[in-house]
C-alpha cells in the first residue's frame, strides 16, 4: 500500500521538476534573444547641406532605440531616395553589442531642380501656421520641392491631413506650374478643391486711404469672385499696380495675398459643396514718389533725337508716369516700324537717385535691319476685284516698307470691294531672310 501511494507522489514531482527545467529553458531563451537583438542607437547623416540629422530620422521612418536590422535600412534608404531630393543615398552601419550604430551619407539634388511650393487657398491659415503644421507632417518640406519624386505627393498628403484634422472641408489636389509653350517649370500650386470660396471685400493694408480708394475701384472684377492667390496676384500685378507706377511710386509692391474668412456652410443634399466667404487682403508697400530728373536717348541714328523726345512725355520735376512710358515706347517702335525698322527695340534703363526721390531714364535703341516692301497677296476676291486691290497698292517692292500702309490700305479701298456684303479683313505680314515683307491680305465673307 505504502508503494502505491509514493509512486504517483514521486512521478508529480518529476513532472514539476520537468516543467521547471522547460520554463527555465524558455526564458533563458528569451533573454539570450532579447540581448542578441540589435537596437538602433544612433544616426550620423552626412553630405546634405540642407537636412539636420534629426529631420533626416524622421523622415527615414527609423526610429532611436528600435530593433534594427539591414532590411530596415534598405527601406529608409528608399524612402528617402523616392522623395527626389537626393541623388544619392548611401548606409552603412556598425554593431557593437546589443547596439547599432548607422551612417547615411546623402548628395543633395542640385537646387536648379528644386521649385517653390505655392498654397492658393487655404483661406484658413497663415503661410506661417500652414508651413509649421506641414513641416510636421512632412519633415523634408522646406518651401522647395523636387521636380521628380514623390515628395509633391507627401505634402498633397499632408495638407490633406491638416484640413482632416481641424475638420475643414475640401480636397487637396496640385498642379505643376510651368510656361505655356510647354518650357521649364517654376512651381507646384497646391490648392483646395469640392469648396467654394467667395470675396466679400477686398483690403489694401499699407495704402493710404486715397490709394484705397483708387485700388478698390481698380479691383472691382474681384469682388463676388472666386478666391484664389493666383488671379488676386494677377489682378495686383495688370490692374493694382499701374494705379501706384502712373503716379511715381515706381518701387511700389504688392505681396501675396491673404484671406480673412467671414462665414462658412457646411455642404448640403441641395449644395454638393463647403461655401466660405472671405474677404481678400492685400498688403501694398508704396514706396516713395519719384520725379523725372531727366531723359536721354542712345543708340538711334536712322531717326533724329528731334523727332522722338516729342514722342515721351516725362516732364521734368513732375511724377514720372512709367504707364505711359510704355505706352510713349510702343509709339516710338511704330514709328520705326513705319521707316521699315521692323525687328526695332527701345529698352527704358532706369536710373533712381533715392536721397533725392528721382529718376533719370536712358531710352536705349536698338533699330535692327531696314526691311523693304516683298511680294504682295490678296486672296478671297474675284479677279477683277483683286486687280483693283492691287493697282491701289502704291507700296512698290523695294521700298521701306511701311507697317502702318495695311491698315490705311484697308480703310481707303472699302469702296472697291462688292457690295451688300460684310468682309472680314485679315494682313499676314511675313519677314523673309532677305530683309524683305511678304504681305498676304485675306478677304472672307462673313
């Protein structure tokens, strides 16, 4: 009896001791593990003038104190090649222990492929406010942005995430700015689209209230319109600023434009769309008045100095009107264009004495080759018609040619043409290698 007891006694304990023996194994295991897995300790980032080790990190995605292997750091190397502000990234790394330490030397792109970014409408923020919440986001964000790469991407993103997180309506989207004949690029536009942004009013900090006054009136095609930093610049620069260059204030400046939201409705089953009304503001810095100290002219010989000082009219010691200095300018090229000077430049070079708030203008021409009368073509006429047209054509081939005749021509020979119906006129004039102008002249009922 006493055996039967003691055996199932005697094999628990063996089991027990077993077990202790597997629990202590296991956790051996595991702090032999534990202190077998590298952390990463530090990083040491080199070759980028632009970028702080500590930026570099957080946009790596590697993180001080992690567990760090080699594929790890395969994948921060491609995360910060696939960004395009690099065009090399090079890692390597050492081990020392439970620790690991990584280098990442790094070739800055070279600047000329960097644009700036722009940010249209974002009626909401601040440049300022709007750059420090990105640059949270999106650490390698420094206002410039690669031309290749998925950097544009990220701040899409991370603009999109701002608007998320404060709850704002609309969709980021951007666009590539570049010229039209398809050149080179000078900017990414970012703006906010599914939101509709109205200008209640427009205001002009830094203009004098009389300047506001003339600024308002010339800004009227903006109010009621569509808010967006790229026709408010447009408006500034072709509509705003002549207002302050035909009165003298020839530095006169206007920076990008900021928005002041004064209501906000939120979209409905009957409006797909956020509506906003802003209103638009507009800092100008005038300047100082500059008076014209003087004129003179360089460079033309074909045509005396006599005939064209009465052609500008920039009187001294008066407020110099750089509005109708470019008007006056195109009055000079046409009377050259009207001697045959066809190709003619006049280049205003502009002088400012600040202490005296003056300004001395040099009318630099350049007159280019004289062009004589070429071939002459009338089309859409019958022929009896056409050889009207022609023998009142008194601009002989080889004679300066004349840029004004075609429209003269036009409005003197009316009468020649048949009756009872309506022509549409258009010249074509052609300038050919032998410093000759082919005229075609295109008659069309209309």
């Amino acid at each position: 009896m006493t055996r039967a007891v003691t055996k199932p006694v005697a094999m628990k304990q063996m089991l027990r001791f077993v077990f202790f023996l597997f629990l202590t194994s296991v956790v051996a295991g595991q702090k032999q593990s534990s202190l077998a897995a590298p952390r990463l300790s530090a990083l040491k980032v080199t070759g980028t003038s632009r970028y702080t080790d500590k930026e570099i990190l957080a946009a790596s995605g590697l993180q001080i104190g992690q567990l760090a292997a080699d594929g790890d750091f395969k994948e921060a190397v491609q995360r910060l090649g696939n960004s395009g502000l690099f065009t090399g990234v090079v890692y390597s790394y050492t081990s020392s222990g439970a620790s690991m330490k990584l280098e990442l030397q790094l070739t800055d792109i070279d600047e000329s492929k960097l644009v700036p970014a722009h940010f249209d409408n974002f009626v909401w923020f601040t440049d300022d406010e709007l750059v420090k919440e990105l640059q949270k986001r999106v650490p390698l964000f420094k206002l410039l942005l690669p031309i290749t790469g998925n950097l544009p991407d990220r701040v899409s993103e991370g603009l999109q995430s701002i608007l998320s997180d404060r709850q704002y309506p609309g969709r980021v989207d951007y666009l590539r700015e570049g010229d039209d004949a398809g050149g080179a690029l000078h900017g990414i536009d970012y703006h906010v689209e599914e939101v509709g942004i109205g200008i209640r009013e427009v205001e002009f900090p830094g203009a004098s209230p009389d300047q506001a006054a003339l600024l308002e009136a010339a800004a009227h095609s903006l109010k009621g319109s569509e808010y967006r930093r790229t026709a408010v610049a447009a408006v500034a620069k072709f509509d705003l600023l002549p207002v302050y260059l035909q009165r003298g204030y020839l530095k006169a400046a206007f920076a990008p434009s900021n928005a002041r939201v004064i209501s906000q409705t939120a979209a409905t089953d009957s409006q797909d769309r956020a509506e906003i009304e802003v209103d638009a503001i507009v800092p100008v810095a005038p300047g100082k008045i500059y008076s014209t100290s003087g004129v003179a002219w360089k460079g033309n010989s074909a045509i005396s100095t006599a005939d064209l000082a009465p052609l500008i009219h920039l009187p001294v010691g008066e407020p110099a009107d750089a509005v109708r200095l470019l008007r006056d300018i195109e009055n000079v090229s046409k009377l050259y264009r009207s001697r045959g000077y066809m190709l003619v430049q006049v280049k205003p070079d502009t002088q400012f004495d600040d202490d005296k708030g003056a300004v001395h203008y040099d009318l630099n021409v350049v007159e280019g080759d004289l062009y004589k009368m070429g071939e002459l073509e009338i089309l859409g006429l019958d022929t009896q018609t056409t050889a009207h047209m022609r023998a009142a054509w008194v601009l002989r081939e080889g004679q300066p040619y004349n840029a004004d005749y075609p429209n003269k021509f036009r409005m003197e020979t009316g009468k020649l043409l048949p009756r009872g119906v309506q022509w549409a006129v258009t010249v074509h004039e052609s300038l050919e290698k032998d410093k000759t102008v082919d005229v075609e002249i295109r008659f069309k009922q209309q």
